[in-house]
C-alpha cells in the first residue's frame, strides 16, 4: 500500500535535516551565541574586519560596540 514508503520517507528526511541543524549549532557555539556572519558583497567584509579591531579580541563577534573606540 502507498503508507509502506512513509517510514523509508521519515528515515531519509531526518537523515537530510541533521546536517543542516548540526551545522547551524555549531556555527552558534564557535561565535559565542551569535549567528553566522556571512559576507557577499566587499561593503559586508569591510565591516567584518572593522569589527575585529574594534573588538580588541580579533574576533568580530565578540565586538562589543561603542564603548571600544578610543
């Protein structure tokens, strides 16, 4: 009967979500909790890097805003 592919169908969804949801945890963990920052165009990449020095750490995501700038 056609209810004989749903449990082939469970197993092979659950197999494709895993490693989609295990690289987002992954990526939060790494960045302190924040989400992953992705740069595709130049502007996005220049304010990565100024975020970096800003932060004093060489990380942008532990920036920790104005109270940085001297």
């Amino acid at each position: 009967m056609w209810y004989e592919i749903l449990p082939g169908f469970a197993i092979m969804t659950v197999c494709l979500i895993i490693p989609g949801v295990a690289t987002a945890q992954i990526h939060k963990f790494t960045n302190n909790g924040k989400e992953k920052r992705i740069a595709r165009v130049p502007w996005q990449w220049y304010l990565m890097e100024r975020d970096k020095r800003v932060s004093g750490t060489g990380r942008h995501s532990e920036s920790k805003g104005l109270e940085n700038i001297h």
